[in-house]
C-alpha cells in the first residue's frame, strides 16, 4: 500500500535499513568515548541516529531506538562484566537501551508532529532541531537520575573533553553542550531534507548552531594562587576480587608516600580506599596517620569506609596535626546500585543469589556539602562516580571550592578503558566549573588537571608513584554552576512540554476537521496557511 502521509512526514528508511542505521550509530557513538576519544564522531553517530527515526511509528521508533542503546551501551559498558561475569553487564546495559528505546519514540513524534503544525520552513529548521535536541538532552536526564538515582555515564557532552567545542559547557554545562550537539545534527539534516540549496537564508540556522557551539570561549574564572599538593597513587591490592592481607592497601599507600616524607606541601591527598581499616574506629591506623600529619606538617586528605552506629558510609576525611580527627568528614552522596549497596534486595536476590550475595555492606548516602576548608582554600569533593553526578560538583562550587580533589578506585576495572572514560568526566570538569583537578585513582590513571582542561601532571595506571604539584586555584562561579541546574531542567522538561502542546494542537485541528466534515463543510488540508518561505 502507497505511503498517504504527508512527504515531510514519511520515513527517510525502511525499517530494516533503519535498524542497520541504528546499530551503527550506536556502535560510531562508542569511538567518541575513551580510549579512542574521536570526538568529531558524535556528528556522524547522532545523524544517523535521527535520520533513522523520521517518520516512525511508534513501535517502530522503540525497535529503532532499542538498537541504538543496545549497540551503544553493550559496548560502552562492557568494562562492568570484568570480574562479575556478564549479568551485572547485561542488566545493566539492557535496562539503559530499554529506557533509550522508550525515549526514541518522542523523538519521532516530534519529527511527526513539528511539520503538521508548524509546516514553514522555520518550522522545520528552527523549531524542531531544537525540539530534537531538547528530547534527546530530556533522555540523558531520565538515564541519569531512573531508577536508584540513574547511571548518567554515556552523555553526548563527555565526548567532547578533548575537544575545542568543550569550552561552550562553562556556560551551560554538559547538558547544554549535549543539547547544542543534536542541534547542530537536527538542524543540518533538515537543511539537506529541506533541499533548498540555492536559498542561503536556510542555511542560516544551521550556521547559527554550529556559531553558537563552537566560538564562545571558556567562562573567565579568577585566579587565587595555587596550593601545593602531595598525591600517591598506591597501586595496592584495591579490587573487589584481589587476593590481600589486612592493611595491605594501606601499607602501599604509606610505602607511596615514603618519596614526600620530606617535601614542602599544603595537603597530602590519598585515593578512594585507600585506608582498608576505619581509622574512626581503629586506634591504631589513626596513629598512622597522625604520626604522617605531623611528619609532613600537612593535612591529609584520605579515604576509607566508616561506621556509625548501624551504618557504614564511603568517606572523604579530613585529618590534621594535633586536631580531634577527624576534622571534617564528607560522605559519598550517590553510593553505587548493585555495587556499594542493593536496592530492593528482596526483589533482586532472587534473579543472581550469588552476586548479590556479594554484597554484604549497604553504603548510606551522605548528606554533607561536598566541601573542605584546608587551611583557607576551598577543597571541593567527589568520590569515584560521584563525579558523574552534577549537583555534587556544582554544590562544591557553590559551597567555596577553589580546587576539586576527586578520589576513586578504579581496581575492579583494571585493564579496561573504564578509568579514561571517568578521567574524561574530570576534565570536562575543570572546564564546566573553571577550577583545576586532582583525579587520584589507587591503581590509576591518576592526573592533575588545569582549569583550562589540559593537564598538568599525572600518573600511568598500575603503576606505584606519587605527584609534587603546584595546582592553580580559581574563584567565581561560572554560568554552568549558576544556572546548569535551570538549563537542563529548561530544555529537558520544556521539550516534552512542547510536544505535549503539539499533540494538543493537533488533536484539537482533527476535532475541528470533523466539526467541519459533519457540517458538510471541506476542510483544508493539513498544514496549509503557513508559508514555506523563510
């Protein structure tokens, strides 16, 4: 049967070549991603991604998108099934190309829709790009809060930590950057469905995207000094799975830190996990460590798993000379599902006994600012994945950061590209926040990062060493921490509230149609009145 949907409205593909479609932009979206970091491939995958969508249905749109996150997040993924085997890597992956799919069929109705209501040529090349780009930015904000709090991992602007276009995310954040992406991809694949080459005015849409994206300069933040920092990178037995006597990561951060005994420093930081034994509970690891506090004539800024009462927490401590330490704690806010505790575990025993089984401590979220105060600079906080996660480093920010100090443990992930893709979320904040970064892994690949993004020092993974590093330190807020929040809540949940309006809209124009049919009256045809002309 002939297609009797208007033309701007039909599929650009059949279905099969748009699943073919689907699966390879899925699979180009992973090279953008560390290790291979080809940035420059968002703007292939995310074509190919929409193209496939045009003029779906919406059982169609769910198989299309389903493809897309299947081939992208089974890849992307794959560092999960090191040490647990592939149910950890299957589930999860699966839950994200399911809620991809679920996402991918607004997507198409905004390409159904848009043309009906608004059929010029502004329409088409302003109003949905913009539509596009705002569903496709409100689907990483559902991944990345639903459910348990959301895994927010594979976002389009995480791509660009090494690109020139990473700058534009001090003004709107990563999101933004997100958003700013699919428009420049939306708005391109109009233009060349549009066809009106000879017309240069179409272009201008287009253009404006691509200016909007690419000239603005990193926000100015202001220079403050720097503070001199003391970093090992123990490389001890810090993985799940790894074979280890008491205090055995312990040891090595001590052994680690030997080399610094004796330098000049104004913190001595040490990496997630890396006190195997709660030094607020254990007389004798606190001797430790204020036996080093006093031999550097420094704060110490470690990590380790405490206790209270009932509850056991994944903890940043702040511990210093002669002080009752210790003298600042901070929390992890967004323990990890499945990993530092088990949501539900009624319900999820039942499906993998032995993995969850696994899992004998249920980690608290923190509720504490994300922030220190060590000697007068403003340290802000975050621990392993807890850098994924804005409201963490914008708090910190906003709290009077004026260096990020981000502490994690990427053993049970060694020998996979896991720890490059977390090091590319460190990046892309120093650039968001205007502040510099200290990314200290146990096993690496540990680095010190420039405000600007580029790096200043650093240590390879598994490898036992230590960092001397003067690290600048910024004040002042960039629009991103300002307003980031407002920005991807704007064009998140605006997006889905414009294309309610649409549906609106038409199905109050189909109401009329039939009035006007019953009355004996023609209607116009649909999507007539509107000039085509820009």
């Amino acid at each position: 049967m002939p297609d009797a949907r208007p033309a701007t409205v039909r599929p650009l593909l059949p279905l099969w070549a748009a699943v073919a479609a689907s699966i390879l932009a899925g699979l180009a979206l992973t090279t953008a991603f560390p290790a291979l970091s080809w940035w420059p491939m968002v703007f292939v995958a995310v074509p190919l991604a929409l193209v496939s969508l045009v003029g779906r249905r919406a059982w169609s749109a769910a198989l299309v998108g389903f493809a897309f996150g299947a081939a992208f997040f089974f890849v992307n993924l794959w560092f999960t099934a090191r040490y647990l085997g592939p149910e950890p890597w299957i589930a999860l992956s699966m839950l994200e190309a399911l809620l991809t799919a679920a996402f991918a069929v607004p997507i198409t109705l905004a390409y159904r829709w848009t043309p009906r209501v608004l059929p010029g040529a502004w329409g088409r090349l302003v109003v949905l790009p913009a539509l596009v780009a705002g569903l496709w930015t409100l689907r990483e904000e559902v991944l990345g809060t639903f459910p348990y709090g959301g895994f927010p991992w594979g976002r389009l602007g995480v791509t660009q930590a090494n690109s020139p276009l990473a700058d534009v995310a001090s003004w709107v954040g990563m999101s933004g950057l997100t958003f700013l992406i699919v428009l420049v991809c939306a708005a391109g694949v109009e233009y060349v469905r549009l066809g009106r080459w000879r017309d240069l005015r179409t272009a201008l849409p287009v253009v404006v995207a691509v200016v909007v994206l690419v000239l603005p300069p990193q926000f100015p933040t202001s220079a403050k000094g720097d503070i001199r920092v003391g970093a090992v990178q123990g490389n001890g037995p810090a993985g799940y799975f790894d074979q280890r006597g008491p205090n055995d990561v312990f040891r090595a951060q001590v052994e680690a830190t030997t080399p610094l005994l004796d330098e000049d420093m104004d913190v001595l930081l040490w990496p997630e996990g890396g006190i195997d034994s709660d030094p607020t509970q254990n007389a004798a690891t606190a001797a430790v460590l204020d036996s080093l506090a006093r031999r550097i004539h420094a704060p110490l800024l470690v990590s380790a798993v405490t206790q209270r009462g009932d509850e056991y927490f994944n903890s940043s401590l702040l511990w210093e000379t002669g002080a009752d330490n210790p003298v600042d704690t901070y929390d992890k806010r967004h323990p990890v599902p499945f990993g530092e505790y088990v949501p539900d575990r009624w319900l999820w025993r039942g499906f993998a006994p032995d993995l969850i089984d696994l899992i004998q401590r249920e980690y608290t979220p923190g509720t504490s600012t994300p922030m220190f105060d060590v000697n007068g600079v403003g340290v802000g906080l975050a621990i392993c994945f807890d850098v994924i996660y804005d409201d963490v480093i914008w708090d910190g920010a906003r709290a009077g950061a004026e260096v990020y100090m981000f502490q994690t443990n990427n053993a049970d992930f060694r020998g996979t590209n896991e720890n490059l893709q977390q090091l590319a979320f460190a990046r892309m904040r120093a650039i968001e926040t205007g502040r510099s970064v200290v990314n200290l892994s146990t096993v690496g690949t540990s680095q010190v990062i420039a405000p600007d993004g580029t790096t200043i020092d650093g240590l390879p993974a598994d490898t036992a060493g230590h960092l001397l590093t003067d690290v600048p330190l910024r004040t002042g807020l960039t629009p991103a921490v300002v307003a980031g929040a407002g920005i991807k809540a704007f064009l998140a949940w605006g997006s889905l509230a414009a294309l309610v309006a649409l549906g609106i809209i038409l199905r109050l124009r189909g109401r009329r149609r039939a009035t006007d049919a019953a009355h004996g009256e023609t209607p116009a045809p649909e999507g007539t009145g509107v000039s085509e002309n820009v």
